[in-house]
C-alpha cells in the first residue's frame, strides 16, 4: 500500500458510534442554543431595566416598582414571605423594600388578624397611582420601542416567553 491510498482510508464506524456522534453533537447544539437564548434574555433584561430605572419617578427604584407592579398584576394582598418568595429574594431584603414603600405611604404593612405574628401587605391608592404615574413616564420608551419592532412578532414571542416563564416558575420549586 502507497502513501496515497493510506492517506485516503475512512475509518469507518458502526451505526450505533454514529447515533451517538449525532447525539452528542445534538445535545452540545442544544446547549449552545438555549444558553445563547437565556443569555440574551438576561441582556434584554439589563438593558430595559436600565432604561426603565432611568424613567422612573417618585424615587422609586426597579425593586420597589416591581412590588407596586406585582399588587396590580397578581393579587391585592399578600404577606412578606409570599413577595419574598415571588421575586426570589430574602425575607430581609424584602423587609427593607417593604419598609420604604411604607415611608413612601405606597403600601401598607398590618398584622394578620389571623396570626400573632403574619402580617399583611397592600398596596395604598398613592401606591396605585405611583405605579400608574412609573407606567406613564416609560410610555415614550415604549411608543419608539413600538415603532422599530413589528407588533405580530412581538404578540407571538409574548406567548413563548410567557410559556417559559410558567415552566421556569414551576421549576424552581422542584427537589434538587
């Protein structure tokens, strides 16, 4: 045998070897993919919340606009713990959060009747209208915002995003 045809041999390789190639060709495109998904998720996240800090008025940080936002979007009462739980923070850094909403007089913090210890949190009228007058000072952002992107386009990945945010909710209280 000469050089050349050596040089020209193709190993070759059994139909399982090559399922398996495949597969783990698959499974390594699969994991490219979906963290460049997630990771440009997580940039869209830092920019429009950037943006979004910068419109925010009556001193009201992202933290406490998503407070006032979670009343408006979810439910009109809840304890600490429930709003510590929904936005993956500690009780304590949620404590602090709540703490200056009240200052602001943007909700208010009362015991449980209930319970000796629980208490209970809801968002006040001024409350309302903080989160009102935050939504109205972004509406510029969003009026442009709308004009650079088509509407269907958005619609349609509205529905895929909240699809995974519902599966991502549930995951999180999965046993490791």
């Amino acid at each position: 045998m000469n050089k050349t045809s050596a040089s020209k041999r193709v190993s070759v390789k059994s139909q399982p070897e090559i399922n398996q190639a495949n597969n783990n060709q698959s499974s390594k495109d699969d994991h490219e993919l979906l963290f460049a998904y997630f990771n440009e998720i997580n940039i869209v996240s830092q920019l429009s919340t950037g943006i979004f800090e910068r419109h925010l008025v009556d001193g009201l940080t992202v933290s406490q606009f998503s407070v006032l936002n979670w009343f408006i979007r979810v439910d009109n009462v809840a304890t600490p713990g429930r709003l510590a739980t929904a936005f993956q923070v500690t009780k304590g850094a949620m404590t602090n959060t709540l703490k200056k909403l009240v200052n602001k007089q943007l909700i208010t913090v009362d015991p449980d009747a209930s319970s000796g210890r629980r208490k209970i949190v809801k968002l006040t009228s001024k409350g309302r209208k903080s989160r009102d007058n935050a939504m109205k000072a972004i509406y510029p952002v969003i009026d442009e915002f709308s004009g650079a992107f088509d509407r269907k386009q958005i619609e349609k990945q509205i529905v895929a995003i909240q699809s995974i945010r519902r599966y991502l909710d549930e995951y999180r209280y999965r046993k490791p």
